[in-house]
C-alpha cells in the first residue's frame, strides 16, 4: 500500500517521524473479530496495552468492545473514553492499593486476580469501603506458546497466575472472603501465537481446572482465554486481517462449557497491530567497512520491539518503485546512541536517498505505546487515514 504516489505526497506533508493508523483497515479488523465473536457468542476486552491512542480506543470502543487493563491509568482511560464500567477489566500481578479502590469505587466488571495475597488485599480493601469485588482467579496452565520467551507468560517459571499447586488453597481462601465474589477464571499464555495446536493445549487445561472448582461446589460463570493471537508480521499486505474464524473456531470446539458459561477473550495486537506503521525520514546514508547504513530519524526510542525482542518489521522504502530500479542491502538504524537501536539487517531496498520515506510496518500494537523519551527525544506524532 506504500507503493504508490498519492499515498507518498500526504505523507511528505508531515512532519516526521509519526505513527500512521490506516483507520479503514482498523475498521474492518474490529468488524470481522467482532462477527466472528458475536457468532459463538464470545466477548472481547480489548487489551489497551497494545494501544491506547484516544482516538483508536474510541473506534474499538463505539464497536462494542469492553476494556481489558492493566494499571488504574488504562482503568481510568477506558472509563474517560466511554467503555462502560461492567464491561472493564483490571490484570496485572502488582495493582496497587490505590489502583484497586479507585477500581472498586468504579464498580468495573471485574479484577483478574494473581496470587492468593492479592485476594485477601482486595477482600480488605472491599470491606473498608462497602463493595463487593467480582474476581476472576488467573490461573498458570503451563502450556508453553512457543513464542518469543519475553512473551511467554503461561509456563510454571514464569511469574504470571496462581501455580497449580497453589489452587486447592486459593479455593477456600476466596470462600472464606465476604467480600470477594469469584465470577470466573482467567488464562493467558503468550502473545504473538500463530499455532491454533498452542490455543487447543490451553483449551484442555481451561476444562480442567473448571471441572476442578466445580466439583468443589464454585460455579464458573466466565471462563476468559485471554489474547495472544498472532499478525503475519512478514506479509502485512497479503494477510492484513488475521483469522478470527480459525481462531474461535478452536475455541467454541474444544472449549466444554453451556449456555450459561460465558467465554471472554482480550485481544491487543490481532485487533491494531496491522493498521499501524512508523514513518520515518532518511537522513543519512552511510557506507560501513562491511556494510551500508540507512540512518533514520526514528529509533528504538519510537519503535523499541525490534532492540528488545529482535522482532522482524517489514520496512519498505515508501513511494513508486519503478522498473528500472536498482536495489541495495541496508543495516536500517536509528539515530540513538547503542548498537542494538537497529530497526533490521541486510534489508533489501531500492536505493535510498537523504530525505527518502521509509515505512516500518505492522506497528500498530506495542509500538507508540512503548514509546519512551530517551535522549530527550520528542514526543511521537501520528497521522490518521480515516478512509
Ligand atoms: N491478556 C493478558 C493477561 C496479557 O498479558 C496480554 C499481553 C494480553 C491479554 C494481550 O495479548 P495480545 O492479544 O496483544 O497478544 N510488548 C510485547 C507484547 C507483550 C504482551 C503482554 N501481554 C510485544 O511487543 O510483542
């Protein structure tokens, strides 16, 4: 889609470097998830995490969505942009004492909750001020996602969930507090997951441990997945939509539930990822002793997933390529001061230029949001397309 005139003539009119939200395709992607949710009559939380640009949260919002955060701030936001309060979440292994009153007093659906200390905590708090918090108990399944290990978060060395072994415990703990209603339970195994076999693995787990606190007399009435599902990061123009059907599908077969169960998912990345990319300016090309250098004005201070996770982005060189062109590898940097601000190696290009656009594609989710200003650097801009 960068490969034409028009589209490189509104963007050399800003100012670089800025996030693009192509907001057309961020319409179909909530569109088609949303059907193919409603169908098997499932329920998205958005995971604000991977994006909490204001106006994105209002289009995820205004579809229907409910909120899935992770700290009272993404709590509060999702209460400024109009989620409704019965359709918010709050995770995470550290909410403070302040993040879970202020949640309480929100009176939001529920907290998913991580060990059995913050149980009692929550008890605590609630009591204090009057309320009744409704929980869903975060459970370890050790299933392992076969992902990057930075995100992997269901296995036993990790320090997401209750461990199994911690179970029967936290069962007679929630029924000895007043002022804790436990509604459901709550996996998540990893992001970035693209093996349907990984989400059927946590499917039987998910069974399990529902079977385990029902045949001890605590009725399981949300069951919630969690997110995880993965974007083709290496052809974002062939497969800019992921298969939501492909993904439910798993689910609503291997999932034992009835209809009074209800199953939430919270997807971050599949929902935003594809309809955001980093448009950056060349400034400087450069011939190393063994390599070229395409030195950008973005860095892992705009985009950091590449430094941290080694995360492939497709970066294209923006505008038409004509027949003609020659082509050339390029170590594509930025311009911060450590070797690891590197945004991919020996990237195949059309010869670039100072001045050049080069877009940096599927960054929709985990990009401006862990933006940092390291160096100083500028807050991060965007531009949206709205159709
Ligand atoms: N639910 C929980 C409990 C989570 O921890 C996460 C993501 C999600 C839902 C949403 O997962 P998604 O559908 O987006 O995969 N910064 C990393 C990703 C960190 C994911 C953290 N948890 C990256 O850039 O790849």
């Amino acid at each position: 889609m960068f490969q034409n005139k028009e589209i490189k003539q509104s963007l050399t009119q800003q100012e670089t470097p800025f996030y693009f939200y192509d907001l057309e395709l961020l319409t179909r992607t909530l569109d088609a998830a949303k059907k193919a949710a409603d169908k098997r009559n499932f329920h998205i939380h958005y995971a604000l995490k991977a994006n909490f640009n204001d106006k994105i949260l209002s289009l995820i919002q205004s579809k229907g969505y409910g909120a899935d955060c992770v700290s009272g701030g993404e709590v509060e936001k999702s209460m400024e942009i109009g989620f409704p309060a019965e359709k918010i979440t709050f995770a995470g292994v550290g909410k403070s004492d302040k993040e879970i009153i202020a949640a309480l007093k929100h009176k939001i659906f529920a907290f998913n909750v991580e060990s059995i200390q913050e149980l009692e905590v929550i008890n605590e708090l609630a009591e204090q001020i009057g309320e009744k918090a409704n929980v869903s108990l975060r459970i370890n399944p050790n299933v392992d996602a076969h992902t990057h290990h930075y995100i992997t978060t269901g296995l036993d060395e990790n320090k997401f969930g209750v461990p199994n072994s911690e179970l029967e415990k936290a069962a007679s703990v929630i029924k000895s507090c007043a002022h804790i209603n436990l509604i459901g339970l709550h996996f998540h195994v990893g992001s970035q997951i693209t093996d349907m076999n990984v989400f059927k693995s946590l499917c039987v787990k998910v069974n399990e441990w529902k079977n385990f606190f029902e045949e001890r007399g605590t009725y399981i009435k949300v069951i919630n997945v969690g997110g995880g599902l993965g974007v083709d990061y290496k052809n974002p123009d062939a497969n800019p939509i992921p298969d939501f059907e492909a993904y439910f599908d798993v689910f609503d077969k291997f999932l034992e539930r009835t209809a009074q169960h209800e199953v939430h998912f919270e997807l971050g990345r599949a929902l935003v990822a594809q309809c955001g990319t980093l448009v950056s300016k060349v400034l400087y090309t450069k011939s190393g002793v063994k390599k070229n250098f395409l030195i950008l004005d973005a860095g892992m201070t705009e985009l950091m997933r590449p430094a941290l996770y080694q995360a492939y982005h497709k970066i294209e060189k923006i505008g038409e390529i004509e027949a003609d062109s020659k082509f050339m590898n390029y170590d594509v940097v930025g311009p911060i001061c450590e070797s690891s601000d590197c945004f991919g190696k020996e990237v195949e290009l059309p010869i670039c230029e100072r001045g050049d656009l080069i877009a940096i594609r599927t960054a929709g989710a985990y990009g401006e949001v862990m933006a940092s200003n390291y160096n100083l650097r500028n807050e991060i801009r965007h531009y949206f397309k709205e159709k």
